[in-house]
C-alpha cells in the first residue's frame, strides 16, 4: 500500500521546512510513504529547499495556475507514480502531520475512498468569530447541497484512495475543496471525516484577498457546481418561483373580468404573460441542462476509464526497471 503526501506550494520556502519534517515517515499498513510538492509557480527557493529537504518528487507550473489546478496536477502526478492513496495537505503547516494517520485508516479499513479532516473550527484561536460563523454557515450549505455530512467544507487536509482520486474533475480555479466535496455526494463516492488538530499560523492566507472577494467565489462555486450536476431540479424550482407569481396575477385578472371589472386591470394581466413566459422558459431551460448533463456523466465515465487504461499502461511499462528515478514535471 503505497502513500503520497502532495503539497500545494507558492513561495513556502519559510515554512516549507517545518512542513516536510512534520510528516509521519511510518504508518501501520502502508507499506510507502513519499512526498510530492507542487510549486505553482513561486519565484523563491521552494523548489530548492523541497530538493534539499528530500522531497521525492516535484511537479513544477511555469507560471501560476491556482490551487484548483495545482491540486489536480498533483493528483494526477500521484496516480501515474502508483500511489494507493492520496494526502494533500498545506504547505504553510497548518495541518498537524501527525494527524495524517487518522485521515488514511477510514481507507485502509475499507470504510471510506475520501476522508476530509474536520478542523473544528470553533476552536481555532486565530480564527476571527466573523470568519468561525461563515465557515460554519458555508459548510451547513455544503452539505445540504452535496447531501453529505462533512462539518468543515473548506478544509484542505484530506485523503483520497486511488478509486476516488480518478473520479475527481476539478473544473473551478478558485479552490477544490468545495467542489470535490459536492462530486463525491452527487458521484456516490465514500466519504468521511475525521477529527483533526491545527497548528498556529505561520502566514496569512493567500486564497483570498478580503472576506467578501471570499464569500463571493465560494457562493459562485457552490452555485455553478450544484448547476451542473442537478439542472433539472435547479432551473425547474427557479422556474417555478418566477411562475407562480404570474399564474396567481392571471387568475386575479380573471376573477376581476368576470366579475365586470376587468378593464382597470390590464397591466397585471400583462405582468402574468411576462411572469408566466419567463418561469416556462426557464424551467424548459432546465430540461435542456438535464439532457446535457446526462451526457457530460458518460463523458466523465469515459474519462475514468482512459485513465485507468493509462495507468495501467504505465505501471506495466515500469516494470520493465529495477531503480525508480526520482519524478519532476515542468
């Protein structure tokens, strides 16, 4: 049973150290364990000091992509260098390594492919009580919209097994930890969470400039994800509340023509039409989505399966060599 630790990086070269050497080196029913850091583009010594602390292997972006993509660049390096289950953690050392342990065994024990770490929030010291509420409150939004029970959303420190991390298609750039979340509900993967600790802060956080530039990628996140992967269900309840305000103004019209006062009312009855025309096309609109959506799970399905076949192929390839080189993309 083979683990890697991946690592997001931006310029960590401070507290990358303290990261590296926080990790377990043993774990009992894993076989492996290396590390794996992705630099997204730092313009330090990260990639230097990941060398010299002995980091196995490095996935280098030229430029910077964002977490969203340096998360899957990590996977998908992981999954090609054989990895049985996936760790991601921080590289500012905000996630105890100690706790890696706790994150793993849901997996190794078969009761869960993706385990998130619960960091509970509310006992977090430096966590303003401004940002402890909307944690709370986007998380309780999460897991109504995923139908999962995962209580921090927003945690980064998770561990996927091979079967989920191949399932998992990252289309925000902003952050995964919503979206993956939300995937693994509507996808059925196994999910849980563990208790975790945190350690103090190091730096500020760099995912986002101020609380509101926050909350507004995170609300467009949940949306344009809960978008795609229920449509129907989405535009037909939008449809709806634009609808029935319009079918109760006909009927008002109605009720006054018939009863002989119907010419003082036109304008409603033109509201209704309006009202009434856009609900329909909305939730036809809806139906549509439907449709698509059931062709962007086949090719989901699809995409699982050529990466199966690739990784199949590399791990036949790789048995044809004694020595494994250390991996480094550019």
């Amino acid at each position: 049973m083979k683990l890697i630790i991946q690592i997001p990086c931006l310029n960590e070269e401070q507290t990358l150290p303290q990261t590296l050497a926080d990790l377990p080196r043993y774990i009992d029913g894993v076989s492996e364990i290396e590390y794996l850091v992705i630099d997204d583009g730092s313009t330090d010594r990260t990639v230097e000091v990941a060398r010299e602390n002995g980091v196995h292997h490095i996935v280098r972006l030229t430029n910077r992509k964002g977490l969203a993509e340096a998360f899957m660049a990590g996977l998908d390096a992981c999954l090609k260098l054989g990895a049985d289950i996936i760790v991601n953690t921080d590289g500012d050392n905000q996630y105890r390594g100690a706790d890696i342990e706790k994150l793993v065994r849901p997996i190794l024990d078969r009761k869960a492919d993706m385990v998130v770490g619960d960091r509970q929030v509310e006992n977090i010291a430096h966590f303003s009580p401004l940002k402890k509420r909307l944690q709370k409150i986007g998380s309780w939004v999460v897991r109504h919209v995923s139908e999962t029970n995962v209580p921090d959303a927003t945690s980064g420190f998770r561990a996927y097994s091979r079967e989920a991390a191949l399932r998992m298609n990252v289309i925000s750039r902003f952050t995964y930890t919503l979206e993956t979340i939300i995937q693994a509900g509507k996808k059925n993967i196994a999910l849980g969470h563990v208790r975790i600790n945190t350690n103090g802060k190091l730096r500020e956080s760099r995912l986002f400039s101020s609380m509101p530039a926050y909350i507004k990628r995170s609300v467009s996140t949940i949306f344009r994800i809960y978008a795609m992967y229920e449509p129907l269900k989405m535009f037909a309840i939008s449809g709806t509340i634009i609808f029935t305000p319009g079918a109760l103004l006909a009927v008002r019209f109605l009720y006054f023509f018939f009863t002989g006062d119907g010419n003082g009312h036109i304008q409603s009855l033109i509201l209704s039409a309006v009202l009434m025309i856009v609900g329909f096309q909305i939730a036809m609109i809806g139906l549509v989505a439907d449709l698509i959506g059931g062709n962007r799970r086949l090719i989901e399905d699809s995409l699982y399966r050529i990466k199966k076949l690739e990784l199949q192929a590399l791990q036949q390839e790789s048995n044809g060599y004694c020595e494994k080189e250390p991996f480094e993309v550019r």
